[in-house]
C-alpha cells in the first residue's frame, strides 16, 4: 500500500502543477469553457484517486472546489478574483494535503477550516450569472495538395570558382516544404590528393511541398549550366510521414553510393502498400474492439537518471581508453572493435543527453505564480510574458537555476517596476511587463529577464560604490562596468528594506549560483526604460565534443561547438604581429597565444596552429602547437583551490590516464577584449578592477 501512496503522491503532483498553470491561464481568459473544463477534470481526477488510497481529506476538499468549478461551467458562478484566489490559495493547500505528517498541526488545521469556510461561501452565492460567450464560426481553410518530389543535385567540381555554396541551394529547398537530404562523400579523395577549392559532395533530396516542379527548378536556375540536376515527382502524398520508407533509404544510402531515382520509386510502392495494409489492420482492431496497448512515456526517478548519465560518462572514459590501446597495439580485430564501439558510446550518450534535456516551461509556472501573489502583495499590476518555454536544458541546470531566477523576478518586481500612479505619470502603459525569453545560441542557452520599468541609473550606483569605498572617486568606468558593481556581495541601491528585497542580498548569489553552472550573467539598463539581465549557459555540464589540442607537454580541449576554422600559420608572422592581430582569409583576426598566456617558454616551431573560436559577434584566434583531433570530453571540477582562475572550466581523463584542461573559450573572449578595452583606454590593466572577481 506504502509503494501505490507513493505513486498517487507523484501523480497528485503532476495533477496540481497542472491545475495551477490552467489557473495563471484562466485569471488571463476568465470565459474561456476549455481551461474551465481543464480544472474542473482535475478537481474530480483527484477526488477519485484521493478517497482511492485513504487521502480522504482530499477526497472531501475538492469535492467542495468542484462543485465551485461545476456552477461555473453551468454558468451559475462566474470566474472573478474571489473565485482565483481561494482556488490558487487551494492549489498550495492541496500540496500540505499531499504530506499526511501535516495533519496533527494546530495550525494546519485551522487553515484547512477557514478555506473549506471560504469555499463553501463560493457555493452559497451562487446567484451571479456568468456572462456567455457565443463563439464565432471558423472560416474554412483550403489546404493546397502536397506532393512528394526526388532531386538529385550534383555540382561540378569548380561550382566554387563563381562563388556558389551549394549548402544555400539545400537551404532554399527547406523553405518550399519538408525535407530529407542525403548528402553523398563518396567522391571525397585522399587527405594528400584532396583540393579544398574544388567540391566533391552530391546531394538527393526527397521534398514534400505543394510547389510545382517549375518552382523547385527555379531553385537551381542559376547553377543549371555548373550542375547535374534531376527533379521527378513520385508521389500524390506526403511519404515523409511513412517511416518504413524513410528507414529504408537511410539503409539503401548507408549500403551503396547512392539511392537513385529507381530505388526511391521502388521503396515509395512499397511504403504505399505496407500504409495500406496497416490501415487495414487498424480499421479491423477497431471492429473487434482491441486497443493499442502501447506505452508512449513512462515514469523515470531523477536518480536513476543521474546514474545513468555518470554511467556513460565512465563509459566515454572506457571508450577512448580503448581506442588508445587499439592504436599502441596492431591486434587484428582490435581497431574494429574500437571504432564499433566509440559509435555505440557516442549514440548512448546522445540518447541520454535527450533524456536528461527538459524544457524550461517545466519551472515556468511558479514564476507566474510568484509574479501574481507578489504584483498583488506590492499593490502593482504586473503581467509575466514567456518566449521559448520549448528550450531545452540539462536537469542539472534546470534545478540550479530556479533560485537565480526567482531573485531576479523579484527584483524585477519590487525595484523595476514602478507603481500604477508612477507608470501613468510617466506616460507608460498601467500594466507592467516582465518577459522571460529564452533560445538557443550555438552550444549556449541565453535566458533574457527584461522588465519595463524604471532601470537602472548608473550614477547612483557610482555614488554608492564611492560611498561604501568599492571604487575611488577619481576612477573612471564605462557604464557597462558600473552596472557590474550592482554583482557585489551586500551592494544594494535600494532606499529601504522590505520582505521582498532590499537587503543586499541577491544579485551577488545569482552571479555565484550561475557561475557554479558554468554560466554567465550579463546586466544592461537604460534609465526610465527598463533593464534586461541575460544569463547564458551551456547546454549540459557532463560531457561535450572537444577538439583536442597540445600546448608544450600539456593537453587542452576546446568545446567544438565554438570552433569556427584552423589555420596553420607560420611562427614568423605571429611573432610579428602588432597588437596581437592576424590576416586571416582577408580579416583581421585578434590572437590570443596560449603558450605565452600560460607563461611557458617560447615555441621553436616553424608553423603554429590557429584556432579561430567565436562567442556572440566576437571571433579570437588560440595559437596552439599541435591539433590532435576530436574528443569526447567527460568534464570534473578542478576542486575549490582552482575555483578563482576564469579561462579553465573544468579537466577531462584521457585515454592514457593523463589530464587535459578544457578551457571556457567564452570567458577567454571576454577577458581578452576586456584587456584590449584597457590598453585601449591607457590604463593600469584589470588587475584593479575588483568587481571582475567573486569575493
């Protein structure tokens, strides 16, 4: 009984986070019969399940919330503030109800009292008449027939020559439809035969769109003469949906040079025919009644989950171990067996990368949650606006990134947003507006909290760093670096201390808990306007696709995602260079010289290696001696005696058993502008700045 208690707990759970995001959604459409109809399933879902398992004070509780949401829905009651407050205060009650050691609390149970009081007032005004909403008829929509269409697209060696890319061809071809691109490399010679101005790769192209063949000839019109292309409808239909077929290209592409019109023609008859037979076969379990008992999701603990991540992070480890060893040693079979199982390992570990990436909706609730109760505590009327709620992130960061968050919001709150007769006097909308938009930037995730209220003024902050003895008064900062000051430990501009905020306590333990997830915190401001703080993270903290590198006797590795091109360079034209900058494919390229940076001795190579990394708009050149290849990176933490240092996130176990830093390629972006900032402006350097560095 114990083990079904617990699984109705996780289920309850489930049914009350959900009943309070219908309810943010309901307080914004009141007369809208579906998110109606949404609570009032949950009310009686866990009034079932509760009297199930002996919850019976649950059971009676949403008996009485239910008979609120049935007036409702027989438009006997209307959905007013009344009603959303004691429901939201029933959402938080219902969690107590969850954990049974609550039941003996004197003051428990004088909470429970006073709002079965104040529901069955609900229910004994029932007089007012709900306002009904007559919905309009949806126009019809004509959806255009959609047609499955083969392409082969084979470019002439030198199509380079005129300064075409291809890829922009495959690019233009996603935007008429659906698509599945087989790119071919078959034609790829030898490394030392290899010439990088000349184009080896071919492409079939199966597209699914409701354009005629002309408009898909179009996209080629102007490599016609430079290219072999073919274009030939198959299919009255979209065969992109039917994944035998799919499959089976993807198997016929693996086993030979290239699918081929004929087999693309024989592999849609026989997807056509197996769709049919399928039909068939469902249309007869619907005849006699049977069910696809088929399970489209289960329930996993999250400490299951992190041991399987620390499993196939072991794994990895294991893996290039092996591969090592296949290397030193000329057994036959060896280096099969090694290659097979470095691609097991790489697609075990992406197959629990996606198992352990949640979307960030998943904690989006309580913000809205904590934006209503807290608006209306501070008597402000504030909405809370989502964009990208889909983003995916580890758990890991998920869960350490909800308190940073949750400190922001208020501080959004209490000190951005001014109060509804100071927004009207300023000729700004009465309604506030805090927006959490989050998306995706390269291996990064950005999370923008931006509020329109009254910003920050960077001269008050001046003041206050002067006045608490932060910064000398003679010191001169951008005002990007002043807003920095507001990351201090105990800096507060805040004229008076309230629940909310106010203390000094905050903005300093955002900045700390995001660096601990290997994050970063970015502030901007504009007075009277309002102020956005964007935190950019990576998209998991266990392992990362590297490129593996050698400095002296030292190995590094750089997060691949932000490797943008490798040059080999001659040694001459690096160390004559002015200002650390180089030519590269006709742009100027700043460098940063690992070896010198890390105060080893001079290189005495001829040629160095230049590996151009890019964060946000900024492009860096590390000069390192040897590039030895990818590397799947099992990050550990360095320990807290390393803690301080900025440009090393982390170290990775070799295959030998040695150690190889993984260096944060964004942080060495941002520090080397910040020293070409200070060179720029003739100063000390930044060794003075104390608000660079935690305290």
């Amino acid at each position: 009984m114990d083990n079904f208690k617990k699984k109705f707990i996780e289920e309850a759970t489930d049914l009350i986070e959900n009943l309070e995001k219908s309810l943010l959604a309901l307080e914004q459409n009141p007369n809208d019969s579906g998110l109606i109809q949404q609570v009032f399933r949950v009310m009686h879902t866990l009034k079932g399940n509760s009297s199930m398992f002996g919850f019976d004070l649950i059971d009676t509780y949403t008996h009485d919330l239910e008979t609120v949401y049935d007036l409702i829905r027989s438009n006997k009651l209307s959905v007013n503030r009344e009603v959303l407050d004691v429901t939201f205060a029933s959402v938080d009650h219902l969690k107590l109800l969850l954990d049974e050691t609550n039941y003996k609390d004197p003051d428990f149970i004088t909470l429970h009292n006073s709002l079965i009081s104040r529901v069955s007032k609900l229910i004994n005004q029932n007089t007012e008449v709900r306002e009904v909403v007559v919905e309009k008829e949806v126009p019809t929509v004509t959806v255009k027939e959609e047609f499955t269409y083969y392409i082969r697209f084979e470019p002439f060696s030198d199509i380079f020559k005129n300064g075409t890319n291809p890829l922009y061809l495959i690019d233009e071809i996603y935007s008429l439809g659906k698509a599945k691109v087989f790119a071919h490399l078959n034609k790829i010679p030898l490394l030392n035969e290899l010439d990088p101005s000349l184009c080896y790769t071919y492409w079939e192209i199966i597209l699914v769109t409701n354009a005629d063949i002309s408009s898909i000839s179009e996209v080629f019109i102007f490599v016609e003469g430079e290219s072999k292309i073919e274009i030939q409808r198959i299919f009255e239909e979209d065969l992109l949906i039917n994944e035998f077929f799919v499959k089976e290209l993807e198997r016929i592409a693996k086993v030979q040079k290239d699918i081929g019109f004929a087999s693309t023609m024989r592999t849609a008859a026989e997807a056509k025919k197996r769709a049919l037979q399928d039909k068939a076969a469902s249309i007869k379990r619907e005849k006699v009644g049977v069910k696809d008992s088929s399970i489209s999701s289960i329930r996993v603990s999250s400490e299951k989950l992190d041991v399987l991540m620390n499993l196939v992070s072991e794994l990895v480890t294991t893996q290039a171990r092996l591969s090592l060893f296949a290397e030193q040693n000329s057994m036959a079979g060896l280096t099969g067996i090694a290659e097979n199982v470095q691609k097991l390992s790489r697609q075990l570990r992406d197959i629990a990368f996606s198992i352990v990436l949640i979307p960030i909706e998943t904690m989006l609730t309580r913000f809205q949650r904590l934006v209503r109760d807290l608006s209306s505590e501070l008597k402000k009327d504030v909405v809370f606006i989502t964009e990208g709620a889909d983003t995916e992130l580890d758990k890991t960061i998920i869960e350490s990134l909800s308190d940073p968050l949750m400190h922001i919001i208020r501080n959004s709150l209490d000190h951005g947003i001014e109060d509804t007769h100071e927004r009207i006097k300023k000729g700004k909308p009465k309604q506030g507006k805090i927006a959490l938009k989050a998306y995706y930037s390269g291996a990064n995730v950005h999370i923008e909290i931006s509020d329109d209220g009254a910003g920050i003024d960077p001269e008050k902050i001046r003041d206050k760093a002067i006045a608490k003895g932060i910064i000398s008064p003679d010191k001169k900062l951008s005002q990007k670096e002043i807003l920095e000051l507001v990351f201090l430990p105990g800096f507060s501009t805040a004229k008076k201390v309230t629940d909310v905020s106010g203390r000094g306590v905050g903005m300093d333990v955002v900045k700390r808990k995001i660096a601990d997830i290997r994050g970063e915190v970015e502030l901007e401001s504009e007075v009277g306007i309002g102020t956005t703080i964007t935190i950019k993270l990576p998209l998991t903290l266990s392992i990362i696709d590297g490129l593996l590198v050698k400095v002296d006797e030292t190995h590094y590795v750089i997060p691949l995602a932000a490797v943008d091109k490798i040059y080999a360079v001659e040694r001459a034209k690096i160390v004559d260079t002015y200002n650390n900058v180089l030519v590269l494919d006709g742009k100027q390229i700043s460098f940063f010289n690992v070896r010198k940076e890390f105060e080893l001795e001079e290189s005495k190579q001829a040629i160095e290696q230049v590996i151009v990394v890019n964060f946000d708009d900024t492009r860096v050149g590390l000069i390192v001696d040897y590039v030895v290849g990818e590397y799947q990176a099992v990050l550990k933490p360095l320990g807290k005696h390393y803690k301080r240092q900025e440009i090393i996130s982390g170290a990775t176990i070799l295959g030998d058993g040695s150690i190889a830093l993984v260096l944060d390629t964004n942080k060495i972006i941002k520090l080397f502008a910040r020293i070409q900032d200070f060179k720029g402006r003739q100063t000390k350097g930044m060794t003075d700045i104390n608000y660079f560095k935690e305290e």
